[in-house]
C-alpha cells in the first residue's frame, strides 16, 4: 500500500523529488541543536503550491500525517518527526521565489522555501529593509518564520513575523488552497485566519506563500556597546533610550558576563571591547533616515546623560560597519558557543519589564542553590522582555546525563517562576515538540481546550504535524 503512495507522490512531484533511500533522507531528519531525530516515510520537495495540495490530498486519504519543513533550524522540534517512520516529511525549500516587490504599496510577495538572508537582500538591492533578522537567517525560511512566529533582534522596532505579514497562501489539511495572498493594511472581514495559521507551527495548514512589509532602508546606522552593574540599571537605560531616541532605537539587547565568557572560551577573536567584563553588558543600535552626524550626535547625547546619572560604567561606539557587525557576531555567537559545550537546556520566556529583576534574583539564587556549578548563560533580548534563561551543566558533568536526571525539574523550576511574574514560557520560539506537555498548565485550560477545539475543526483527521503543539 505504501509503495503504491509513494508511486503516487512521484506522478505529483517527479520521482526525483520524492527521497526514500535512507541516505537521501537523512540531512532532513536531524534539527539545528541536534535534539530530535526521527524517522520519515519519505521526504517530498514540491515546487508549487497546486503540487502541495495534490501531496496532502493524498496523505488526507491514506491517512498519512505529514511534517512541514523550512530550514531545520527551529528550537522546539517542531520540524522533525516522530520515530514511528510513517510520517512524511514536506520540506518547501524549492518553492523559494520571489513573486512580485510592489513598491508603492512597500510589500514582497514570496514563496514560502525563500531563505530569510535572500528576502533581506533582494530588499536591500531595490531600496528596502526587510526587518526581520536572527541569528539563523543564513539557513532558516520565510514559512518557517511564520509558522513560528518568529521574534529576532528588532521586533523593538518592527515587531515579529506577524507584525510584518500581510496576506498568506495555505494549502489547508483537506488540501485545499486558501488564497489569503493579499497586502492589504485593514481587512476586516470577520475571523483573522491569517494570524490563525501565523505561529501555528505546521498543525492547522501548511504556508506556501506569503505578502510581507518592505520599510525605508536606513541610511544611518551607529551601534554602541555599553556595561551596566545590574538589570536595574539596564531597564532603566532602555527606559531612557525610548524616552529619547523614540523610534529610532532598533536594538536592545542584554548579555551577561557568564554568556560573554563562554563566548570568548570558544570564539577567543570575540573577545568584549569593555574593560573589567562587567556584569552586563547591552547592544544598542539607533537606525534613521537622516545624516550619520545626526544619530551619532544622539547616542553620544543619550550615553553622556546615562553616565550621569551612574547608569553605566562604559560604553564603545562601533567606528565603522565591520566593527558594527563585530558586535552583533558576538551577541549572535553565544547559541554557537553553547552548542559548542554541548546539549543545554534552554528557557525562551517573556516577563514583564518591571519583574525581570526579581525574575533573575529569585531564580538565579534558586537555580545555584539546587545545582551547585551550574552556569546560567542569560542573554535576550531585553528590549522586548525576552530571555534565553539557558542552562548548561557545570563544568565536567556530561551535559546528555545532566539533562536527563534534571531536565524536567529544571524547567519546572524556571517555568514557576515565569508563571510568579507572569510571563510566557514561549517567546519566540514556539512549543513544537518540546513544551508540548506544558502548555495546559501555563496557557491556562480554557485557552488550551480553544487551541484544541481550533485544531478538530481544521485538521479533523489530525495529519497535519500531529502531536506538535497541541494533540487531540
Ligand atoms: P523549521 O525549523 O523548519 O520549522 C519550524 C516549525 O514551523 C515547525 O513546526 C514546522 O513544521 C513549521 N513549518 C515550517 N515551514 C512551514 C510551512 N511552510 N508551513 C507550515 N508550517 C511550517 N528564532 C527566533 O524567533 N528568534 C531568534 O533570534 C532566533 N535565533 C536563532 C539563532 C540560531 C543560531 C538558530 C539555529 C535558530 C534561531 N531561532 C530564532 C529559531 C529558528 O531559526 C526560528 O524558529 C525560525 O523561524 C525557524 O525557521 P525554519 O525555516 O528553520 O523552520
Ligand atoms: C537568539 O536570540 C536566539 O540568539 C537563540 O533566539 C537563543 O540560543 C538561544 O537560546
Ligand atoms: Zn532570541
């Protein structure tokens, strides 16, 4: 029966689109941290979206659960199967064109395979910033963004992946195509399906395209590293940079001195240009329309007032735009660097601006008392509440033995915190997988039993990233 579906998909897609040879198949059933593996049935390669609903057509009446795919680089396991091998595997990395940029209306209409770096520079070479941007923009793809909801370091500015989506096309689980591919700025003509499927992670519909926001490339850009003593100081320093560089602040982002140093240990060329490694130390970037004198004479104004008033002890100004992204590197490199020592644990939460101090206080002391050498490699970005509170085992224990023994108290010793204060246990980087069996409790029943009522309702035969997210 299987070999007959399999023929099946090949009429579809071309038989060289369709791998089933395990070698083949193996560079799609691994994720980025190396967390998950799991087994497929085959992996597909559609080309177009009428190919995409003819595939879940048929997975919709062999009963075949399928797994959407961008580029693997998701945190929570979303994209990988189960070990069960009968799942399929529909990565989208060929439908990566580029439909139309439509300058008056300032949007880029694109399929959903487009790698995120490509979508930045075919803005880039017609005049436009396309604003999202994370450390994963080399590999990972515009549906995956969507399908996470993806945050970054400018959702201070322009908010996240769904913030900047217009209109979306989705092959829906009955293999119907919803054409949503609109760029309109108000539509409100009942539900909001668009934000339904928006960080649905692959369980109500599949993204094959998408009507994203350009805005005005910046023609200036100064970005500045400064050290602070404590979160306080660091809040009250975002709160001083809203207050006077308003809308031209792109970028807040907190590293601590534990984050930095394992950093430097494994990238010894990214070493921090501030003197003493201070407690914390805060990217900031300004981006504006007007003259580089203007903003630089801003930031120099807005450091000169916060050394003042004692809420920093040191700051450097990038001198030009290499040593700008040098920055940026070194903010980006703390995931590579805790990839490096191993399997980590790690906590993508939000808490309120005015409970992260007591956040950090309470569970770093919590944290250190129960673990003993433990290392807290806190970062985030700070500007949007957003912390990767991540765990590493202390030094000389075997991360993979850590994480076993300790995993589930750890996260349930972080995520009552974050419950104390308020906050979300996922911030931007989704449940998948990983935070399936938390969910209930910290999304609250009421909203869970929606999410699952959501999920009957569009996907009744549950073939659409089963057992991700929510399972029914
Ligand atoms: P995948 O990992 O392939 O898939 C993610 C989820 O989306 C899965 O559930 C999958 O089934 C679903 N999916 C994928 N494509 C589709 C589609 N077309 N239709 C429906 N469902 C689909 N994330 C952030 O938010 N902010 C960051 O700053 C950030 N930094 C990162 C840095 C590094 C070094 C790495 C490795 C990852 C980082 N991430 C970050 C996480 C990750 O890059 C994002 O979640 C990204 O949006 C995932 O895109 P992807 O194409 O790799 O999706
Ligand atoms: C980032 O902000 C990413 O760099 C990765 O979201 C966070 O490694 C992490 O936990
Ligand atoms: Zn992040």
């Amino acid at each position: 029966m299987m070999q007959g579906l399999i023929e099946q998909f090949g009429a579809v897609l071309g038989k060289q689109y369709v791998l089933t040879d395990d070698a083949d198949k193996v560079p799609y059933l691994t994720d980025w941290r190396k967390r998950y593996t799991g087994k497929a049935l085959a992996v597909l390669l559609p080309k177009t979206t009428d190919e995409v609903a003819n595939i879940v057509k048929l997975c919709a009446a062999h009963h075949v659960a399928i797994v959407p795919q961008g580029g693997h680089t998701g945190f929570c396991g979303g994209a990988t199967p189960d070990n069960s091998g009968n799942q399929v595997i529909l990565n989208l990395k060929r439908m990566n064109q580029i439909r139309a940029i439509d300058s008056a209306n300032q949007t880029i209409t694109l399929e959903a395979g487009c790698i995120l770096q490509s979508v930045q520079e075919k803005a880039a070479a017609q005049d436009f910033l396309f604003p999202l941007s994370l450390g994963a923009e080399g590999s990972c793809m515009i549906g995956g963004n969507l399908a996470t909801n993806a945050g970054g370091t400018n959702v201070l500015r322009y908010g996240n992946t769904r913030d900047l989506c217009l209109g979306l096309e989705v092959v829906t689980a009955q293999g119907e195509i919803w054409n949503g591919i609109k760029g309109l700025r108000k539509d409100n003509t009942g539900y909001d399906l668009r934000d339904l499927f928006i960080g649905s992670e692959g369980t109500l519909g599949i993204i094959t395209a998408a009507v994203m926001k350009l805005y005005p490339l910046p023609v200036s850009q100064w970005t500045t590293l400064v050290a602070t003593d404590n979160i306080a100081s660091t809040i009250a320093l975002l709160t001083l940079f809203q207050k006077r560089a308003t809308s031209l602040l792109t970028g807040f982002e907190m590293m601590t001195q534990e984050s930095l140093a394992l950093n430097e240990k494994h990238f010894p060329h990214m070493a921090n240009p501030l003197k003493g490694n201070p407690p914390f130390t805060v990217l900031i970037e300004l981006s504006d329309h007007e003259s580089e004198e203007h903003v630089r004479k801003l930031l120099e104004t807005i450091l000169e007032e916060a050394f003042s008033a004692n809420l920093i002890s040191d700051a450097v100004i990038a001198s030009n735009l290499s040593q700008a992204n040098t920055f940026w590197h070194m903010r980006e490199h703390i995931t590579l660097a805790q990839a490096e020592e191993g399997a980590n644990l790690k906590h993508d939460i939000t808490i309120p601006l005015s409970s992260l101090e007591s956040f950090i206080q309470d569970t770093d002391s919590l944290m250190r008392q129960k673990y003993p050498g433990v290392r807290i490699i806190n970062f985030g970005h700070l500007g949007d509440g957003n912390l990767h509170y991540n765990i590493a085992p202390p030094l000389g224990l075997d991360p993979k033995a850590f994480n076993l023994s300790h995993e589930k108290a750890i996260h349930e010793l972080v995520y009552a915190q974050v419950e104390r204060c308020q906050g979300s246990i996922s911030a931007e980087h989704g449940v998948g997988q990983l935070k399936l069996a938390d969910l209930r409790a910290h999304k609250g029943a009421v909203a869970h039993d929606l999410m699952k009522a959501l999920k009957r309702a569009l996907d009744p035969q549950n073939i659409l990233n089963p057992h991700k997210v929510v399972s029914i």
